[in-house]
C-alpha cells in the first residue's frame, strides 16, 4: 500500500509517504491481498490518503460453503480491484504512532468461473447477455499502527473493514507493509 501521512514532527507533517502492503481477507474466502497507498501530511497527526489494491478472492464465505459440494467440479472464485480515498488520524509524534482512517471509493468485482479446470467465464456471460462485473460504491474504516525504522522509514500493520453499499457486502483484511517518506 502506498500512503502519505504525518509523521514524527511538526515539520514532516507535511511530508509526503510511500508504501506497499500484503495482507488477507476473511469474512468472505481468506486470500492475498496487495494494495499501494499513497497521502499527504496536512497538519500534525491527520493526513489524506489514497489507496488502490487487489483483493484475490472475496466471495462470500456462505455462497464457498454452499459450493463445497461441487469442489472439484465447479470453482468459482470473485476478485476485486478497489480504490479509496480518505483521513487518516494519527498520533501526532512517536516512533510508534497509533491511527484510525475512514475513507470512500469503488471496488470493482469480477467473477471467475470453471468447470473441471476450464475457464468458462466467457461462455457464461455469453448465454446471460452481460459481463459478471460490477462496479460499486465502497466506504472503509479501520486502524492501525505505523512504527517508525529511523527518519524515511516505517512499517505498518493495520486493520479495514469494507462496506459494499449497493451489493450489500462486507470485506474485511488485515495487513502490513513497508513505506518510506520523503
């Protein structure tokens, strides 16, 4: 994830931040997760962010129960693309510096269907006459905590929870990364 954010003085409040994390979802199939995130200082301890990322998996985790069944016969798995802009709150100085963030975006959900082994994706929006994407308005909220490794350095390690407004979704995951200031 890459972000921008403020860090352990007054003056690097308004420094700009760099950052990639991994992580996994649960609440839905656990699978990787990889997002950037980038944001900029505006006073001591809040900044704006921005994150894009890729969820590998968020099927709901009742829909993956009822398809056991049909394990080795049909998988079907839903990744999702995302987007988020918003506040992070921070304490204002430290080497380790507690946040909260709330934030609004999009998420993109595709599905990903195959029998035997073979992707049929295709064939099935070919005979429903549309594509199984879906575009939908997102909001999170979460928390964390970014520990700093000297001056341009830091890692981070945090929580988000994801709401799907249209679909009626909820995503959560959890990371950590590495980021640089500058």
């Amino acid at each position: 994830m890459l972000f921008l954010t403020a860090v352990a003085s007054p003056a690097a409040a308004q420094r700009a931040t760099l950052a990639g994390q991994f992580g996994t979802t649960f609440q839905t199939e656990t699978a990787p997760v990889f997002a950037a995130e980038v944001g900029v200082g505006l006073v001591p301890g809040v900044s704006l962010y921005g994150t894009i990322g890729r969820m590998n998996d968020v099927l709901p985790e009742g829909v993956a129960d009822a398809l056991d069944a049909l394990d080795p016969i049909v998988t079907i798995s839903m990744p999702a693309t995302y987007g988020m802009a918003g506040v992070r709150i921070a304490a204002p100085t430290g080497p380790i510096r507690p946040y909260g963030v709330g934030g609004v975006g999009f998420a993109r959900f595709s599905a990903d269907l195959e029998v035997f082994g073979f992707d049929i994706t295709n064939l099935v929006e070919d005979q429903i006459g549309f594509e199984l994407s879906t575009n939908q308005f997102a909001w999170e909220l979460g928390g964390g905590v970014m520990v700093s490794l000297g001056s341009n350095a830091f890692l981070d390690a945090g929580y988000r929870y994801m709401r799907v407004t249209v679909a009626d979704f909820d995503v959560s995951r959890v990371y950590g990364g590495l980021g640089v200031r500058f």
